[in-house]
C-alpha cells in the first residue's frame, strides 16, 4: 500500500473507530436507562406495597376504634358484606376497607362438635378427619385423615401439633389445606369456595352467640332446624327485616331465649345449652389500596373493661 493509499484509509479508519465508540456509549446509556426504570418501577412497587400496609394497619385502628366506642353495636349484630365500610376522602388512587365480624358466630374448631361441620355446605368433608387428627393426642390416622406418617414423610417433615390449635393460621400445615382454602374473597362463586376463616375461631368455648350467628350455623345445632335457625335470625332483625337498625331485638337471657316465638320447648332449652349471649372477641378484615396494589389483614381482638387488646393480625393478601 502506498503512502498515499494509507492518508485515504485514515479518515475511514477513524470514521469507523468513532461510530464504534457512539455505538458503545450508546448501547450503554440504554442500559442504564434500562436498568434505571427497572429499579424505579421496584422502588414504586415496594413504596405502594409498603402504602397498602399501613392503610390496611389504619384500617384495623379505625375499627378498632368503632369498637371501642359501641362494643354492644359489634356485639350483637352480625356485620354482613351490606355494612361494609369504605373511606373514599383518601388521596385518589387510595382505599381503605374494613369488615367487623364477631368471632362467636363462628365454630371453635378445637371443642365444637365435628358432626355439626358434617351439615356445612361451605366446608369440603375431607378436611374434618384430617383436622381431627391434627388435634387429637394419638398417632392412630383416622380414615381419610393424616398422622405422622404423612407429614414427616412430606417435603418439609414436620409432625402433627395433636393438641388445641391456638392460632387458625396453624390451619395452613394440615393436609389439602392451601392459602386459598384459608382465606378466599371470591364473592362471585361463594358456594364453589372454601374459605376456613369464615367457618372457624379459635376463640371462646364453643358456643355461638346467639345475637350474630348466621341461620346456616344454628341450623348445625343439635335438634335446630332450619326454618326455626331462620326464626331466630327474622326475630332479632325486628320488624323491618333489616341487620343492625334501631328496631333490632337483643337476646340478652335464657328467659328471652324462652320468649322465642315460634320454636319448641325443646328447641328453646337446647339453644339455652348450646349459645351465649355476648362476645368479647372480635376479628376486623382490613383492606388497604394503594395504586392498584392491595394488602389484605386479618386481625383478632379481645376487648375486656372497654380496652382492646390485639391478639395477633396476619397477612392474608394473595
């Protein structure tokens, strides 16, 4: 190559060597510009995550003060999807919700009887004898159900507690028992899910409050019917049919109990057995939204001498 033929490369050379490095700077800063939207769409992924938590923990504070100012209100009314409350003076894209149920409407899953589960259209049969031999003090596997053998030769090898469960959570190490048997919010297809938190408490000594248990929990009593569990629902809803309205009657003694209209003896002396009268446990569902990510809390509550104590609160979002 002559001298003259390399002063012609030159320009060509450096013209090449300089779109090189612009393909570099440039392959680069979308790197950058890459990877700097990934982390800030993390970044505001965690903030809105974090923002849904503590609505929800406010949530959970508000009832708790709603509580605190008419225990009888919560006490002796069952609070159904129609009294779930809703703040909307939050900044937009945010929501707060929560829900108060009373825990003694509920089945004590540790000393109500397993036979009245049997009668629950909302409760899979296959997972009573399977929560019976979590709880019971042998190893012997009741038919359909699961010892030692089963869960110490599972993945994660653990045994039986076979005693009282104290937290429901502990539901979610029993055999077919998933997250979404927990706890489902699908209120589109009720009758096609389980959803344990609906149907179990921990709390009390296995009697219903007679003032918010729902017509299909009396009617698992025994010797209580249907229409006379729905009686007993019509009767403390008053005369306009309505939960947790001024005409509401309360169901404060076994003479009221007596007074029932529309039920045997015989009826009236088994609810006198089988039910209470008031609660002092509570448990609050709390919603919090955040930019269209939501958490959902479950919290229990006691409240003695007008002061709450939280007995746990858990994580029950999806």
């Amino acid at each position: 190559m002559t001298p003259t033929q390399n002063k012609n490369c030159r320009p060509a050379a450096v013209l090449i060597l300089v779109l090189i490095v612009i393909a570099t700077m440039t392959l680069l800063c979308a790197g950058i510009v890459y990877r700097t939207r990934i982390e800030l769409r993390l970044a505001n992924g965690f903030a809105n995550r974090s923002a849904a938590y503590l609505l929800a923990l406010a949530g959970i504070e508000i009832a708790k003060s709603k509580i605190t100012a008419d225990p009888n209100h919560y006490n002796n009314n069952t609070n159904d999807e129609d009294l779930f409350q809703k703040f909307k003076n939050l900044k937009p894209a945010a929501s707060i919700q929560y829900r108060i149920t009373d825990e003694l409407s509920l089945f004590n899953i540790n000393c109500s009887d397993p036979a009245a589960w049997q009668k629950l259209q909302n409760l899979d049969p296959k997972l009573i004898p399977i929560t019976l031999d979590w709880t019971d003090a042998d190893d012997i596997e009741t038919p359909g159900g699961a010892e030692n053998t089963y869960y110490l030769n599972g993945p994660a090898k653990y045994a039986p507690s076979n005693k009282n469960i104290k937290m429901l959570r502990e539901l979610m190490f029993l055999k077919d028992i998933s997250p979404e048997t927990y706890y489902s919010d699908d209120k589109q297809n009720p009758s096609q899910t389980q959803n344990l938190t609906e149907i179990f408490t921990v709390q009390g000594i296995g009697k219903f409050n007679i003032n918010t248990c729902p017509a299909q929990y009396l009617a698992t009593l025994p010797g209580i019917e249907q229409a006379s569990a729905q009686k007993i629902v019509s009767y403390r809803q008053g005369p306009d049919n309505q939960t947790a309205t001024a005409d509401d009657h309360l169901i404060q003694s076994t003479e009221d109990i007596q007074n029932l209209p529309g039920l045997t003896t015989l009826e009236k002396d088994l609810l006198c057995e089988y039910c209470c009268f008031n609660s002092n446990y509570f448990r609050i569902y709390s919603t919090g939204t955040s930019k269209g990510v939501t958490c959902k809390l479950m919290a229990t509550l006691m409240i003695q001498n007008n002061e709450i104590t939280v007995i746990c609160v858990e994580n029950i979002s999806r």
